[in-house]
C-alpha cells in the first residue's frame, strides 16, 4: 500500500528508544504538532485546530506528546515558526523524545529542510500527514490508485537529494576534462526519480480516467431508467456511512474514525411514496483538503457533481460545526458542485448539547435534525428527500 514514504523514518522505529527521538519498535512514533494563529485572537473559537490535527494524528497511528502556537500573521518563510520559537521547539522535541514534528499547515521544501535541521527530528505537513492516512485507509484498487497519484503530486516538487552522495553539483575537474557546475550523481539519481514518477503519474492517471469513464456509463444508465440520484457529502466523520445504512437497511461499515470510507458505495432507496433513488455515500472532506486529493479523487468525487441532489450531512456534535459546514461548501464549490441542490442533515442529535443544536437550527431553518444510531428524525429526513427530488 502506498504512504510509508511520508513520514519515512519516523514510523519505522529503531528497537531502542531515545537517542535520534524515534520510537522503538511496535510502538507508535512520537509527534510535536505545530500551529500559527493570527494574533488578533482566535480565543472565541469553539475549536483548536490541533485538535482536529491530533485526531489525523491518531487514526496515522502516531502518538502526540507536545504541541505548540505561535502567534504570528503569517509563516516565516525560511522555518515556518519564528527563530526564537524554532530553539524552543527543538527543546520540546528534545524534552519529549519525539521523532516527527507536524505542523497544522503546508510547508515549503526549503521549510521542511530548515526545521529538520533546527530540530533534529523528521518534519512533515498537514497535507502529508491526511495523504497518510487516506493511504492506511484504501482498500480498493481504484482507492489506492487515487490516493497513490495524490501522493506522487505531492511528491514529485520535492524531490531533493541527502547528503554528499546525492550532491547536485559534480565539484572540481572530473576525469572527462569537465569543470564545476554539471551534473553530479545526485542530480542525475534526481532526474531519473522525477522520470519515474512522472511514468508512474501518467499510468495512475489512464487508470483513474478509465474509472471516471466506467462511472459515468453507469450514471448513464440510471438516467435512461430516470432513477434520480442522492450523493451524501459532509466533514469526515459527520456519521454519512451510518446515515446510509439507516436510509437504505445496508450493512456499509460504520467506524468512529476520520476518513473511514474513500471508496464510493451505492445503494438504493426509496421515498416515503415509493419512489427509488440511488443514495451515493462518498470520501468525507476536512478543512484544507488538499488539492491533490480533490484532483485525484476527480473519479469519486464525480458522483456529487452529478447528483441530482447533495444530502450534506453535519456532525452537529462537533464544537465548530458550522465552520466545517463552509470547510465542506468550499470543496463543492471547487469541484463545481455548490450550486447543485443541498439538503442539510443535522447528525448526532441524540449526544448534541442543546444549545449547541439550537443554534444549528437557526443558522440552518430548512436542515433536517436526525440520528443515524437512534433512528430519530429518518421519517422526517426521508420526506424532506422526497419533496427535494420532487422539484
């Protein structure tokens, strides 16, 4: 499967602990999670963003020993953090016997580079960390395909050698009368990686456009049957596969975990008055999803964009629920789906705080309040479906 590549060294451990910060062998690597916050506030924020961080962290398998915010407008563009800030992180580092730091945004080559060698520990990015875990979490050939191609685009611009053997630049006067400044061994190893994934690229990307194809014959075919279409869509962990499961009597797997489902699962169901329709559970979005996943996920995501109607299912649990009402808006907007028709369903019900809930209720008037696990509001959420496919 792919994705051991992404945090490397760090996940492998090294069966005795201490010294380089990595974590023994059978245990979990040890992370610092890294974060910036403007520094005008972000105190009223229902949410901390590293928490939704740790929680990718944890379904990654990696155990999170520290955190630290800076308070700063924007990144340092040479080490992310600010100079001061990137001494005390590598005492952390250091103080917690860590071997990856993660850091709650995207990081530049040259980021990652400074940092690892300011705090002698393995670093990688939000994106890389949810690359990781979409990898963990493929279970299909055609799963794995997306998640490999979104991991190779991620990839392929930061390819960069380590260490003298790959050095870039062929030093001195070489035994073909060459000077300073061509190509070393370390460029040419370069090269030939870049070749590679770029064939590996155009291979996954054939693969992926013959998925797209073999999907939409299928969508062509329900149309001819006029069978309308719902896709549930929402935040990772909003409880779609549950939903699913309670609409249609279908056994999906149902994990309390964070992009528990990648692979797209038809079932049919029908309308209080006996109408079929198709009901499409697909990839949950997360804030910042990166654009890798969405180009390469373009087969899956497809099924929103053709829906007749998007069922956006929300955690109404969550503390920022409705910030991952927009975080989830903003991806179909992206894939060209936002003005498509939306029903909101306001999930988990039966463990929201009641104030919580009611200022859903009146963010959102129309949203349909329900409970996957305890079936409360389905007849509601399956009318309110109806008269949605009606119009």
């Amino acid at each position: 499967m792919p994705g051991a590549w992404l945090l490397g060294t760090a996940r492998k451990g090294t069966g005795s602990g201490g010294g380089d910060g990595r974590a023994p062998d059978g245990e979990p690597p040890r992370a610092v999670l890294l974060g910036l916050r403007a520094q005008d506030g972000g105190d009223g924020d229902p949410a901390d963003p590293l928490d939704e961080l740790e929680r990718l962290a944890d379904t990654d398998g990696v155990a999170v020993v520290g955190r630290m915010v800076q308070a700063r407008e924007r990144p340092d563009p040479a080490t992310y953090l600010g100079s001061g800030k990137v001494t005390e992180l590598a005492g952390l580092v250091a103080e917690k016997d860590a071997g990856l730091v993660i850091a709650d945004g995207d990081l530049s080559p040259g980021q990652v580079r400074n940092l690892e060698d300011r705090v002698g520990a393995r670093v990688v990015d939000r994106t890389a960390l949810i690359l990781d875990v979409f990898a963990q979490h493929a279970r299909s050939s055609e799963g794995r395909a997306q998640v490999e191609l979104a991991q190779l685009a991620y990839q392929l611009p930061r390819l960069r050698g380590q260490g003298t053997e790959l050095s870039r630049i062929g030093g001195g006067r070489t035994a073909g009368g060459a000077g300073t400044g061509v190509r070393g061994p370390g460029e040419q190893r370069l090269e030939s990686e870049r070749r590679h994934l770029r064939r590996r690229i155009t291979l996954l990307r054939r693969q992926v456009q013959q998925t797209a194809a073999r999907r939409q014959r299928t969508r062509s075919r329900r149309r001819v049957n006029r069978v309308p279409s719902v896709a549930l869509t929402g935040y990772t962990n909003a409880g779609k596969s549950a939903l699913l499961n309670r609409l249609t009597g279908a056994d999906v797997l149902v994990q309390d975990a964070l992009f528990a489902t990648l692979d797209p699962t038809v079932r049919q169901a029908r309308t209080p008055e006996g109408r079929p329709y198709t009901l499409t559970d697909t990839v949950g979005f997360v804030r910042h999803l990166p654009h890798q996943l969405v180009d390469a996920f373009g087969a899956t995501l497809e099924e929103v964009v053709e829906a007749d109607l998007v069922l956006h299912v929300v955690d109404a649990s969550a503390p920022d629920a409705m910030a991952q009402v927009t975080a989830v808006r903003g991806v179909l907007y992206e894939i060209g789906a936002r003005e498509h028709p939306e029903l909101l369903a306001l999930n988990k019900v039966d463990v929201a705080p009641a104030g919580w809930l009611a200022g859903l209720r009146t963010a959102y008037p129309d949203a349909v309040p329900v409970s996957a696990a305890t079936g409360e509001g389905i007849e509601d959420l399956r009318a309110a479906i109806a008269r949605a496919l009606a119009r």
